[in-house]
C-alpha cells in the first residue's frame, strides 16, 4: 500500500474526527489548568480526575486506530501512533498537540462543503459525541465552580474534589443521593445550573442509548431476492396469456355454432 492511499485510511468518519479534535483541545486547555492551580490543592486535583477520563478516551482512541489501521507499521510510525501512545503517558501529555494537528489535516483535507455533508448525514453519532464533549466540559466547570464557593465555607461539605466531582455526576444523573449538596448562595446558583444543563445532557444520552437498543432489537425487513421476483412475474404473465387463449378459442368455437342460426 502507497503512502498516499495509506493516509487516506486515517480518516475513522467526520464526526468522530471532530470529536477527537475538539477532546485533544480540551485536553491541552486541562492542562493549562493544571499548571494555573497550585499542586495537591484540590482544585488541582478535579482536573486531574477529568484529565483521567480524557486519557482512557485517547487510549480507547489509539488502540481503535490501531487495529483498524492499513498496515499497524504505518500507524506506528507514519500515522501517528507513537505520539498518541506517548500522550496517554503522565508527564507527556502535550505530544497531545500532534492530535490536533493531525484531526486539523484530516478535516482540511476533507474540505468545508464535504465536512458539513457528513456531518448531516451523521446527525446521530455526532450528536451523542457532542453530549459526551459538553458533559466532560459541564462536569469540569461546575465542579470548580462549587469548590470555589463551598470548600473554605463553614458547615460545607463538598470541599474536595472529589466530592465536586461525585456530587456533578449524581446531580446531572437525577439520582440525587443528597450526601452531598451546596451550601452557600454561590454554591446554589452553579447547582441549579448544574441541574438545567446537567439533566438535559443526560436525558439526551439516555434517549440516544433507548433508540440504538430499540432499532437494534427491531426485526429487520425480509430480503427479497429481485430474480426470483422477475421469475415469478414472468410465470404469471404466461399463465394469464394461456387463459386468454382458451377463452378466445372458446369464443371461435360459440361463433362457429351460431353461424347456421343466423343464416336461417
């Protein structure tokens, strides 16, 4: 297989290299963040928990590509895969960039016009990787929101983060187990926002799972095979051809025998 047509199998689907893109960005903003917050505070380590599942996407990510790859020799060495390996590792996050680069080529490539065309025709994929994108995105920024107004408050008891990150999730879940909760006025405003963008993600992501187990589930239609269609098309026509020609030799025959009639 050439270079060029090798290349040519990066491309796993629009929406899913706009998903990728759009994760890899994320991730270097994450990581920003995780130079901004000072070490071990637990704002720092609320990043950290979304910069975990952001790497067990990549991983999901680089071991898809590579058993779907032409060749895994290209992959590994033309395509990319020691790069996106190397950014699954702690300390070696930024080769996290040559994703972007790379999801930036392949869209480039594919051109405006062709881009806006898959992604209509891949409306629902796209959409359920756009609420897993906000979801991660929702989660992250609520969370460090809440401990900005709860962690030093008197009588809080999200104050670490991972009390942030477990009371986002049971809240956007609807579960609400109420171990934990706000407490300032703050506090309560990101929670109801939590609640308003948190539950509509989710409803969104329950629908898309409901209709996939449904269209899965649903009979499919009985395949027809199009020659014995014509077959039995063909053996109909000369069925019916035969009985006109009995009937019309019927007709000759009545017409024969009223002939003397007539005459007399």
């Amino acid at each position: 297989m050439t270079t060029a047509a090798a290349a040519r199998e990066d491309l796993k689907g629009t929406t899913y290299e706009l998903f990728i893109l759009a994760i890899s960005i994320l991730s270097i903003v994450n990581l920003a963040l995780l130079f901004g917050f000072p070490d071990e505070s637990e704002s720092w380590r609320l990043v950290l928990y979304i910069d975990g599942a952001l790497t067990i996407i990549f991983l999901a990510d680089s071991t898809y590509r590579l058993l779907t790859a032409p060749t895994k020799w290209w992959y590994i060495r033309r395509g990319g895969g020691v790069f996106d390996f190397l950014g699954c590792l702690p300390g070696l996050r930024v080769f996290r960039l040559f994703r972007i680069l790379r999801a930036a080529r392949i869209i480039r490539r594919l051109g405006g016009p062709r881009v806006l065309k898959e992604l209509r025709q891949g409306l629902a994929s796209g959409t359920l990787y756009l609420v897993v994108l906000l979801g991660l995105v929702h989660v992250g920024m609520t969370g460090l929101l809440e401990l900005h107004f709860e962690e030093d408050s008197a009588g809080a008891n999200i104050t670490t983060g991972g009390d942030a990150l477990w009371w986002g999730y049971v809240t956007a879940t609807t579960v609400g187990y109420g171990d934990q909760f706000p407490v300032t006025m703050g506090g309560r405003i990101v929670g109801a926002f939590m609640l308003t963008v948190g539950v509509a993600l989710f409803a969104t992501f329950s629908g898309f799972l409901a209709n996939l187990f449904l269209s899965s589930g649903a009979p499919e239609p009985a395949e027809t095979d199009t020659d014995d269609d014509l077959a039995t098309t063909l053996a109909e026509l000369e069925r019916l051809q035969e009985h006109q020609r009995r009937a019309i030799a019927a007709l000759r025959a009545q017409t024969v025998e009223l002939e003397p009639a007539t005459r007399d």
